[in-house]
C-alpha cells in the first residue's frame, strides 16, 4: 500500500496526523529510505514526513498560504528571517531547516519537475519577514519564477474573499487519486480531493478570485519597489 493509500484512508477516518505520519513510516520499513527519512525529528518533525512525501511525488502542486510567500518560492534570506522568528529554534536547527527547504525545491528543477500554481495573498507581499533588502530580494525572486514555464504565481487581492486556511492540492500521478492537505489553526488534515466539498474547497476558491499570471507580476513587480 503506498503513503498516499495510507494517507487517504487515515483521513477518511479521523485517524490524527502523528498517528498516520507514524503508518507512513512503517510502510516504508521495508522500502528505500527518502531523503528526509535520515533527518532528526527536531529538522524534520515526523507530522511533516507525509507533506514530503507527497510534494515529491506530485506532478502538480497547488499551494495557497494565507499569510506568507510559499515554501518552494522562498529564498535563502526569506526562510532564514522566517525561521529566525521562532524563539524555540536554535540557530543550528534554523540553518539545518533551511537546507532542508533548498533542497525540497529541487523538485522544480528536475528533468521533468512538477507544474506549480502558487496563490499569494497581497498583504503577504507588504508583511515584513527580515530586512527590507530581504524582502526586495525575495519578490524579485518570485518576478523570476514566473517566467518559469511549468510555475505559476497569482496574487491574492485584498479586495478578494478572505481565506485564512493554508491548502496544498496534489495531483498525484495516475491511478493515485489527487490529495489535498489543509491546515487551520493548529490543525492539519489530509484527505482525498474528492471527499473535500463546499467552503473547505480552499484552493478553488483562491483560484478563481486570484489575478492573472500578467497581472499579479505586475503587482509583485511594483510592491518590490516599495521595499
């Protein structure tokens, strides 16, 4: 049974994350062991193994974070005063953390790497992570990414719906069924996309409100200048 099999029937039935990141791990006993699979868990946390898991299987990624630029679009200097925020992390930690996030972005330079749709919400492009350089440097950056064929990111304007909730969508290579990850509050689940209707179809909701691909350069473009 593969992790997604696992992950998607723990979700059916409100099997906790611990729990299912736990059955992941053991179904992998027998298997190769992944990358992230040789960090300590004060790296890599054992609930995050299942995210891992899933981005680098993925042939499409969805992401929407509500408050910051998304993982796979930071830069060194963004994570870094990201991490830096968390008085619990000591600074080997913080900087092992970091090469662990360079080297999930790997995933977009692959031979053949997955498509990412990333929606960024506006106030996240103003909201001060590090120095002003920090941040000049980091949007700059995701101006870059967009002229990446297989990447795509969108702003989120203020004047949208707002939506609090983090969503990642996996699209997951046939006959796999897409899976989809949301966090709200302190809470994370991973359920079959399928299964997700309504108000809770986070990503359907952002992607449908979002600017265009032109548009939202545009405003990265002139929000850089302001830093």
């Amino acid at each position: 049974m593969s992790a997604t099999e696992i992950t998607a029937i723990c979700g059916t039935l409100n099997i906790p994350t611990d729990q299912q990141n736990h059955l992941v791990r053991l179904s992998r006993s027998t298997g190769r062991i992944e990358w992230w699979d040789r960090y300590p868990g004060e790296i890599i946390p054992p609930r995050a193994c299942t995210y891992l898991g899933l981005e680098d299987k993925a042939t499409r990624l969805c992401v929407f974070d509500p408050d910051h630029i998304p993982d796979l679009t930071r830069t060194r200097r963004y994570a870094t005063a990201f991490l830096r925020r968390n008085p619990d992390l000591t600074e080997p930690v913080c900087s092992e953390q970091v090469v662990v996030l360079l080297r999930r972005q790997q995933i977009l330079s692959r031979a053949t790497p997955p498509d990412l749709d990333v929606v960024i919400q506006e106030k996240a492009l103003s909201w001060q992570v590090g120095t002003r350089d920090d941040m000049r440097v980091q949007l700059r950056h995701l101006v870059n990414l967009t002229r990446i064929p297989h990447i795509s990111i969108r702003v989120l304007p203020r004047a949208a719906s707002p939506a609090a909730n983090h969503a990642t969508v996996f699209a997951l290579p046939d006959p796999e069924p897409d899976v989809v990850y949301r966090k709200v509050d302190d809470r994370t689940s991973y359920e079959l996309l399928s299964d997700v209707s309504g108000p809770d179809r986070v990503w359907d909701q952002v992607d449908a409100e979002a600017l265009g691909v032109a548009a939202s350069r545009e405003l990265i473009i002139e929000a850089a200048g302001l830093w």
